[in-house]
C-alpha cells in the first residue's frame, strides 16, 4: 500500500462521492446496491483518513438537486442514512471520530434527522477525526442563506454593513467552525465541482480519478494524499514569496 507522506498530509480532505449508480448498472444491480457498496466504501476511507493524519474528512452524500431523483433511489439512500448511523455510530466512539454535519437537516425524513442528531451527541466530545457529512447541501443555496440572514441582522441592527469582510461573512455559512478543504477528490471520472462548497474551495487543490466510489480504496486514498503533498500551494504569492513563509514557519 502506498502510505502518504506524513510531513504534508492535508488537514481538510472532501469527497465527491461519485459513481453508485453507474457501478451498480454497470454489473446488472439495483442502483440502491451501488449506494449499499459505497457506504461501505465510507466505512473504509474514514480508517484511511484517520490513518494519515487528516483531521476532517467531508463527503458529499446528498444534495440539493439529488431530489430530483426516482423516489424509490431516495427512500432507499435515507434508509441506508438511518441504517449507517445506527450501525456505525460505535465504531466511530471507538476510533475517535466526531460527527458533524452540513446542509438543510430538516428537509430530510424525521428518523434520518433523529438518527443523526443522536450520533452527532455521542460523538461530539470526539476528536481525533472530524467527519463531515453534507446532507441535503446546496453551496448556492448556502451562500444565498448567508445572504439573507446577514441582511437580516443588518435590519436589527446586530451588526453594520461596515463590519462585513470575508471572516464575518463564513460566520453565516454551514462551514462556520470548519477549516476549508485543502484537497477535494472526485471519484468515477467526472470532472466537475457540482454545487459543493464553492465558497470554501477558493484555494483546494483537486483531485480526479476515474475509479467509481464503490471501488475506491484505501490505496487509492493515500495516493490522492501523495499527489497533494507533491503540489506547490501558493495562495497568489510567488514561489519565493512561500519558500520564505515556510522558513519562518520551521
């Protein structure tokens, strides 16, 4: 197994969780069967995160648009949600994780919203790993949230227009007490961002392969890390500029 470099191993990695569907079609399964794998897949690369050092992990599990789907695909992905937490949730005392998670909660099905909430309590004093599911997540939808809810305290006067920056403005979002990613992984070969945390992604490096996410390994993680760690992060300073920084850092 590749294990990552620990002296560059990303605090923050996200996961576009892609390719159930098209895993489970493409062996003449349901596609809830594809969903069934995948969540065993998280099982899997929760461990590798842990292992590597990284300190929160944020999967895209259900968004905003994936209610356009047949329902049946829907009731059976909040059944899994329901069946997952209640299964995992000790494991997850057991291996430090803490469980958090992004996105309009209430929207989902009341056993889902009461199956989370129990786990995110037993968990909360967790703190070797920082599991971040996001749930009904729309990133546009956030931003316009924070929006509303910002104009909103202007009008009670909280706080003036005058003390808006971008510090004040991620105080709004779902992602308040959470660092920004600093790698997103795409599974299954597309090549797209799909409405997930456009606003915290400003300065991530990304990651594509086109391995499905049922499919996705161990292995496979730990070279996204090791790809991560080979790249130079500038953050619009030159490369003299970050050779200097990182002196001072050491």
């Amino acid at each position: 197994m590749n294990k990552p470099e620990k002296h560059n191993v990303p605090k923050h990695v996200a996961i576009i969780m892609d390719g159930n569907g098209r895993w489970a079609k493409a062996r003449g399964l349901e596609r809830s069967e594809g969903h069934r794998f995948g969540a065993e897949t998280v099982k899997t690369i929760v461990k590798a995160a842990a292992k590597a050092g990284v300190k929160y992990l944020t999967l895209y599990a259900f968004s905003t648009e994936n209610w356009k789907r047949p329902k049946e695909e829907i009731d059976a992905i909040m059944d899994l949600l329901v069946f997952m937490l209640e299964r995992e949730t000790e494991d997850l005392m057991k291996n430090g994780v803490r469980l958090l998670c992004i996105g309009d909660i209430k929207g989902l099905s009341e056993k889902a919203q009461q199956s989370l909430n129990k786990s995110i309590r037993e968990t909360s004093k967790n703190d070797r790993l920082t599991l971040v599911i996001a749930l009904n997540y729309g990133a546009r939808n956030e931003i316009l949230n924070a929006v509303i809810n910002i104009s909103k305290d202007i009008a009670n006067k909280h706080i003036s227009h005058e003390q808006i920056d971008e510090s004040l403005f991620e105080k709004y979002l779902y992602t308040a007490d959470i660092p920004d990613p600093d790698l997103l992984i795409r599974t299954s070969g597309e090549q797209r961002i799909s409405n997930f945390l456009l606003w915290q992604l400003a300065y991530t490096e990304l990651y594509f392969t086109s391995v499905p996410w049922p499919d996705f390994s161990e292995t496979d993680f730990n070279n996204a890390i090791n790809t991560f760690s080979e790249r130079e992060r500038r953050f619009g300073m030159t490369k003299e500029q970050v050779i200097i920084k990182q002196d001072k850092i050491d």
